[in-house]
C-alpha cells in the first residue's frame, strides 16, 4: 500500500479572534493579520493607508496584511473586529501572497448580502458561548472564509515579484516603527533612536514614515502621547502635569499645546465636561472587562432581534410562454456520450458484464472508457519462444462485449495504473503496468491497430477514440507516489517534453493506420491552476503533432502548491464543475484552440471509494445539478462520470453491501440514486425549451414535453472538518446546508388543447435510495441472495401517471420536492382539440 500526504491543512484556536467594541476609535496601526471590520449599528470612519472610508450599519471593509490604518466610531456606533491569523489562513486559501478587495461601499451585489448573512451566522454561533458546538462554530468560520475566497480574493501571480515585494516589505516596516512607538511613547523617544532599530538614516525615516502614514514622525509621536494621556485625563485622578509626564511630553507647557491644537480648550476644562461622559472620542481601545461585556451585551441584543429566521419552504416560480420563444433550440446529450467502465480486466468479469448491459437498457451510453488494455493480467505479449508473439483473445472478449451492448470502445492507451483510493492520504489498490520502450509501442500498437481493423472492419476503427495519458502529469498518480515539484519545476516548460514526445509518436502510428480515430489526451485534473495550464497549452500549441481533443478530469479539489509540497483541500464550491470548465475554455481560446473538442472523461464528486456519500440521493441531484447547469456551456463534446460499477473498486475490505465506492450500481447489481439520476435525464427530449436554477424543460417531436427538477442542497462546513468518507452511514444526511423542502411553480402557456398523458418518476429517500433502504434493513453484513434480490425490486423510483384536460392553452406543474429529490414529469398530449 502507498503512503499518501495528508493534505487538509489543520485548524486550531489561533486562526481567528473575535472582538466586540461600542464608541471606540483606534489609531493608526499595522499587524500581520487580515482583519475584517463589520458595522452592527451607527457609523464609523476607517483610513486605509490615504484612504478614508465611512461605513454605515451592515457595511464591511477587509484590511489587508501589514496595511496601515486607523478607525474613528460614532458615539452610538457597534462594531466587530474579526482578526484572521495570516499564516493559517494562508495555509487553508493555499495562496503565498493574500491580497483582497473588499469593501462592501463599492459593492452592493449579491456577494455583499452573502457575505453580512454568514458573518451574522458566525456570530451567532460565536454568542452562545459555553453552549455551541465546536463542529459548529468552526464550520461558520470556514464559511465566512469561503466566501471571503470566492468573492474577495484577487490573484497577485500574474502582478508579483518586485511590487508587491517592496510594497509588502514598506509594510512590515511601517508595522515595525508603529510597534515601537506604541511600547517607547512614554520615553524620550526622537528620530534618531527610531531610525538606528532600522538600520537606516534619519533623512530617509523621516521622507518613508511621512509617505507611507501622511504624518510627520513627531506628528505621530504626539497623537500616540496625547491619545493615552486623554485616556488618563477622563479615567483617572492623577494632576495633569503628572499625566504629561507619564505619557511622553517633556513638561507641561509641551503637553498643553498639543491638546489645544487638537481640542481648543485647555486639559482641565476638557476633564471637566467630561466627568460625567464613558465614551471619549478620542482614547485608544480599551480592554476594561465593563466594556467588553456591554458590547457583548449590545451584540447579543441586536443578534436576538435581527438575525433572520431560516426559511423552511423553498418557492421557484416560473411562466413559460411557449409562443414567445422564437427559436427553440436543439442541444446535444454530452452527459450519455462516454462512461468509465475501469481496468480491462475488469470487464472480463461476468458480472461487470451484466450490469453494462443493463446500463446499456436503461441509459444507453456510447463509449466505454477503460484501460490497462496491454497490462500483464490480459495477457497479451508470450515471450516464450524467444521473441514477442501478440495474444489478442481476451482483448477479443472485451471488444466484442462492448460492440455487442452498442457500446464503442474509448480506449486509455498510457500506463494508467487502477487505483482505488479511501481519500487523499489512503490508497487501497495500485496496480501498474510495466514500462515499454518506444520501439515496443510501435510494434504492440501497430500489430493491436491491424487485428481492430482485420476483425471490426476500418469503418467501425475510425469512429473509436484513443487518449494518451501521462504520470508524469496526472497529479492524482503524482500524489499517491508521494512526489513533490519544486516551486521551479512547477513552471519550467520541460516537465511535458516527455509526454509530447510520446504523444506525437503514438499518435503518428495511429493516424498512419486508422486515419479517422481521433486521438487525445491527456486528462489534466486537479492541478488546473491559471498557470500550469497556460503554460501546458502554450506547449502542445509549439508541437508539430496537435490533439484532436482535450481530456480533462473533474474532481472538486482545489490544489495548490506551497514550498515544494502539493497541498489539497475539498472545495466548497458548489459550482466547482461549471467554473472548471469556463476556466478550461477560457485558457484554451487563449492559445488558440476554440476549436478543439473538450471531454470531460473523468468526473465525481469525490476520488474516494470508501465515502457512504456516494451511495445516497445526494448524487442524483449532484449529477442533475451539474449536467443542467453545464447545458449548452462552455462547448463540452462529452462528460464521463466515474464510475460505472462499484466492482471496480471490490476489496478486502468490502464485504457489506455497500462500502461507499463511486459506481452507479452496487457491487450485487442494485441501482443507486446516482443511475436513476441518469435513467430520468434519458428521458428529456432534443429540443431545449427552458432552464434555470433547479429545473429543465425539454421537448420532443409532437406534443410532448418533458421537465426535470431538483432540490440540491449543498454542503453545510462542518462537513469539510471531518476527514473525507470518515462520517456515519447513519449521518450521511446530516451534512447539509439546510433539510428546507423546495415548491416548484411552472406554467407552460401557448400550448396545445386537448387531453394529456402525465407520467411522474421521482428518487428520493422514501423511493430509489439503496442506502435508506438498507438502513431500514438494519444494516446488516450477511445479506443472503434473495434479500439482495428484495432490495433490486426495492430500489426503484416512485411513478405516477395521470391524465388531465388542457382547455385555455396553458397547464401548471405544482410539486414539492424533498431535499435531494430530482423529479422527472413527461407531458404527452394524446387527443388534440384542434
């Protein structure tokens, strides 16, 4: 068994602080921690280097690392200080330099009204104190720093390397002299005693510190002074003369000149007006334990009184005007196209073979994606008689099984070993292929490409697909082999010589023989960073032999790479397919290739084989969410789901009835919400009608009209605290953001008249889910034949059909879906009235 990193990167009580303040100001200042500033109630001025900001009641603003600034409040003003610890959280962001643009006054869209709602949820959770879950409070702060990533985060890549380096190091200087100004103001501090901790000159301290604060440096010195000894004015007894002395100034003539320049009165008159007033406008934050508690206080009252009340009913409406749609439009199924199938081997298994040509009866795909073709297990090369005689009869077998079930082979022609992984650090199977020299590929693919032709015919050949897959590229492979690249590496062109080298070889063989095949590669995943793929494209373009397509695989793993190591973390986002692939596009127009076809031959929720998720409904609104999403997108020839069965991934370790592998059907051959997901999305027609957030509408030729909808719901972030595939088989649905129900609304108008055939299928948790019903089975281990045959017949969508009468051109479609349901109504008119 390989060892694999752990990539998650750890949490602990460091990565965030959490201050509440009522009518405080603060001075100018510098720290190494991102700090976000939320306005509860009143108002507040907030300077940023030069630039001053006034932030109202809901607003926020996000101060970057080592910036200087300052903030003045409102007498009646509430405010949260949220401090992020820079290190951590650049850890869990997996980006070296952080750099946001986030202030909600330039902003007033949809990310800023996300954003308030899950800074008021973290507070929440924040205020119960002793009582909240710890899972709980910390999947709130994951959140908040999910959106923070997605809205606000900006790419300072592609702007480094002398800029922001200088710009980052004036920073850490400023924060520098700040700090010691703050620890030496009650000494006699001057320039020269700054600039010496600096290494610097004075002439040069003095022309830096006014540019970068706008203030003198003795201009600074004062305010500092001057703010604590206001502090000791309001709050002690002590003379004043020994206020300022205590704090800084020379004598009292000095002190008394500083505070009328800023007040405009004398010091005793101020205390004076002052004795009976708690809030002064200008003393620094306090740490005294009444104040704290009475902001906490305020907070608390205003959470109870505002926070808003979750929703327990979702409402989508929709009118669909079939005479205002001037062009119905046709679409292309790329989601049925391919699926994998897995190791060669594989498909020699009887029962693998029964579950594709059920597959094949229900769905109907057109390309089995499978490899390991020339692998040791199939025997293909005898060595015995001194030099290499080819044995193609168990190839025969599997090629003449899938042409059989209608299914044309997508074939993997690189040493793509079968892997099976739990999760990221735990891999239960590796097995590989030997290594073949150039001469020995030319030879076995030449000698394999004229038996296809001889046996198949050149017709049926042409129309296969060949992708040419690398380990040198494939991060998964990269990671189970624990290889590291370093930050160099990661960038220089040479890391894809080799796999160009032997593409264009391969390819030159096959278009030599079967000029029609079209042949691709090279299935890039998880390191699909803005870079690495530019630089990947910006190569292939260099090359002599080009790519009839682009395969990529899609998993909703984010990677990036930090001093020299691959570090990955699950993503939160759950548009992550849909966003992978506009990034994909984008990067391929870029270097001319909009007119290359892009497959998808790989993609899942997950890589893991051993996580119960994939056995519940939520992969049938998964599948639905993200096929209809991606519609008529970004120009995708094909999406591969992986996998097809859960016997690719049958081990020791998998003797219940399910064990949480990624197949559409159970390793006994019972159908998951995941292949009722596909089964229904069979059923929608050619032609596109409508499609938005939750539903799709298609038609047929006649009269006959078909709607998919789904409640898709999303991860709630304590998910992503828990190791992947370590959760319950009882807590699967427990993970969520929310359990709310969704109404579904849609009015078909401007159809015909006439009596209509209604058919209703639906997967939820009461229908087709094969791990509810195991539940309600009790779990058990020793399954016997004829209960395994029990739950085939168990497992199974609800249906409903109906007739009803259509009278003013118009029908509405009314249903209730439970969370991860996807529902599946077909309208067939039967009797017209015109």
């Amino acid at each position: 068994m390989l060892n694999t990193q752990t990539t998650q990167p750890l949490i602990d009580s460091q990565l965030i602080s959490i201050s509440v303040m009522n009518g405080k100001d603060v001075l100018d200042h510098a720290h190494k921690d991102i700090e976000l500033i939320y306005v509860i109630e009143g108002s507040i001025e907030v300077k940023v280097k030069s630039n001053i900001f006034t932030l109202n009641s809901s607003d926020f603003i996000i101060i970057n690392s080592n910036e200087l600034h300052s903030f003045h409040s409102g007498e009646n003003s509430l405010i949260v200080i949220i401090h992020f610890n820079y290190l951590q959280i650049r850890s869990i962001l997996q980006q070296e330099n952080l750099f946001f643009q986030c202030i909600s006054l330039e902003n007033t869209g949809a990310a800023n009204q996300q954003m308030k709602a899950v800074i008021e949820e973290v507070l929440s959770v924040y205020l119960k104190e002793s009582n909240f879950s710890i899972a709980e409070y910390w999947g709130r702060v994951l959140k908040l720093i999910s959106i923070i990533q997605l809205n606000y985060l900006r790419d300072r890549k592609h702007q480094e390397i002398k800029p922001v380096q200088s710009e980052e190091m004036a920073n850490e200087r400023v924060m520098e002299i700040l700090e010691y100004v703050e620890n030496n103001f009650r000494e006699p501090l001057t320039l020269e005693e700054v600039a010496s901790t600096q290494f610097i000159t004075v002439p040069y301290l003095s022309k830096f510190f006014k540019k970068q604060t706008g203030k003198t440096f003795l201009q600074y010195l004062n305010k500092v002074r001057l703010a604590h000894a206001v502090n000791e004015l309001i709050n002690t007894k002590k003379s004043i003369t020994r206020i300022a002395l205590d704090n800084g100034f020379p004598n009292l003539v000095a002190f008394n000149r500083v505070f009328n320049d800023k007040f405009k009165v004398k010091p005793a008159d101020y205390r004076k007006s002052k004795l009976e007033k708690i809030i002064d406008k200008v003393k620094t934050v306090s740490n005294d334990k009444v104040d704290k508690e009475e902001a906490l206080f305020e907070l608390r009252n205003y959470m109870e009184a505002y926070s808003p009340v979750e929703k327990k009913n979702e409402l989508i409406s929709m009118d669909i005007d079939m005479m205002k749609i001037s062009k119905l439009e046709a679409y292309t199924k790329y989601w049925n196209k391919v699926i994998n199938i897995g190791y060669a081997t594989d498909l020699l298994n009887s029962d693998m073979q029964e579950q594709i040509s059920l597959l094949q009866t229900d769905i109907g795909f057109t390309y089995a994606r499978f490899w390991g073709m020339f692998s040791d297990e199939m025997h293909v090369e005898d060595n015995s008689y001194g030099q290499v005689v080819y044995n193609f009869s168990n190839i025969n077998k599997l090629l003449d099984f899938l042409i059989k079930n209608r299914l044309k082979p997508f074939i993997e022609l690189g040493p793509k070993p079968k892997l099976v992984l739990k999760s990221f650090h735990q891999t239960l199977i590796y097995q590989t292929n030997n290594e073949k020299s150039l001469d020995e590929w030319k030879k076995l693919l030449r000698a394999f490409l004229l038996h296809c032709i001889e046996r198949y015919g050149i017709e049926e050949v042409e129309t296969w697909y060949f992708e040419i897959w690398s380990n040198n590229i494939d991060p998964i492979i990269n990671l189970t082999n624990g290889e590291n690249l370093t930050k160099n590496s990661r960038h220089d062109p040479s890391q894809f010589a080799e796999y160009f080298k032997i593409f264009s070889f391969l390819k030159r063989i096959l278009n030599e023989i079967v000029p029609g095949a079209k042949v691709g590669g090279c299935g890039l995943t998880m390191d699909l960073e803005t870079e690495k793929l530019d630089l990947f494209l910006k190569q292939w373009r260099l090359q002599e032999v080009q790519p009839d397509f682009l395969s990529i695989y899609l998993y909703p793993i984010e990677t990036e790479s930090d001093r020299n190591a691959k570090k990955n973390v699950i993503s939160t986002n759950p548009n992550y397919i849909k966003n992978k692939i506009k990034q994909v596009r984008d990067a391929m127009g870029r270097y001319g290739y909009d007119y290359l076809e892009l497959n998808v031959t790989e993609w899942n929720i997950s890589i893991s084989n051993r996580d119960y998720l994939n056995d519940t409904c939520f992969k049938a609104s998964y599948i639905a969410k993200n096929i209809i999403d991606n519609l008529n997108l970004n120009n995708i020839n094909m999406l591969g789901y992986w996998m097809c069965s859960d016997i690719f991934s049958d081990f020791k370790d998998s003797k219940n009835l399910l064990h949480g592998g990624v197949g559409l059907i159970t390793k006994s051959g019972i159908r998951k919400p995941s292949y009722h997901s596909f089964s229904l999305l069979k059923r929608l027609g050619e032609i596109l009608i409508s499609k938005g957030d939750n539903y799709i509408i298609t038609k047929k030729s006649g009269d006959r009209y078909q709607i998919i909808c789904y409640n898709y719901k999303h991860f709630d972030y304590s998910y992503y605290l828990q190791p992947e595939g370590s959760i319950e088989i009882s807590e699967q649905y427990d993970i969520f953001e929310n359990n709310n129900p969704l109404t579904l609304s849609l009015k078909l108008k401007g159809i015909k008249n006439g009596r209509y055939r209604i058919k209703e299928q639906r997967i939820n948790r009461e229908y087709g889910s094969v791990l509810d019903e195991w539940l309600n089975f009790g779990s058990i281990y020793d399954m016997k034949p004829d209960e395994v045959d029990y739950l085939k017949q168990k497992c199974v969508p609800y249906m409903k059909v109906d007739h009803t009468i259509v009278e003013e051109n118009n029908i509405l479609i009314i249903g209730e879906l439970q969370p991860h349901e996807v529902r599946l109504y077909e309208l067939n008119l039967i009797i017209s009235d015109s």
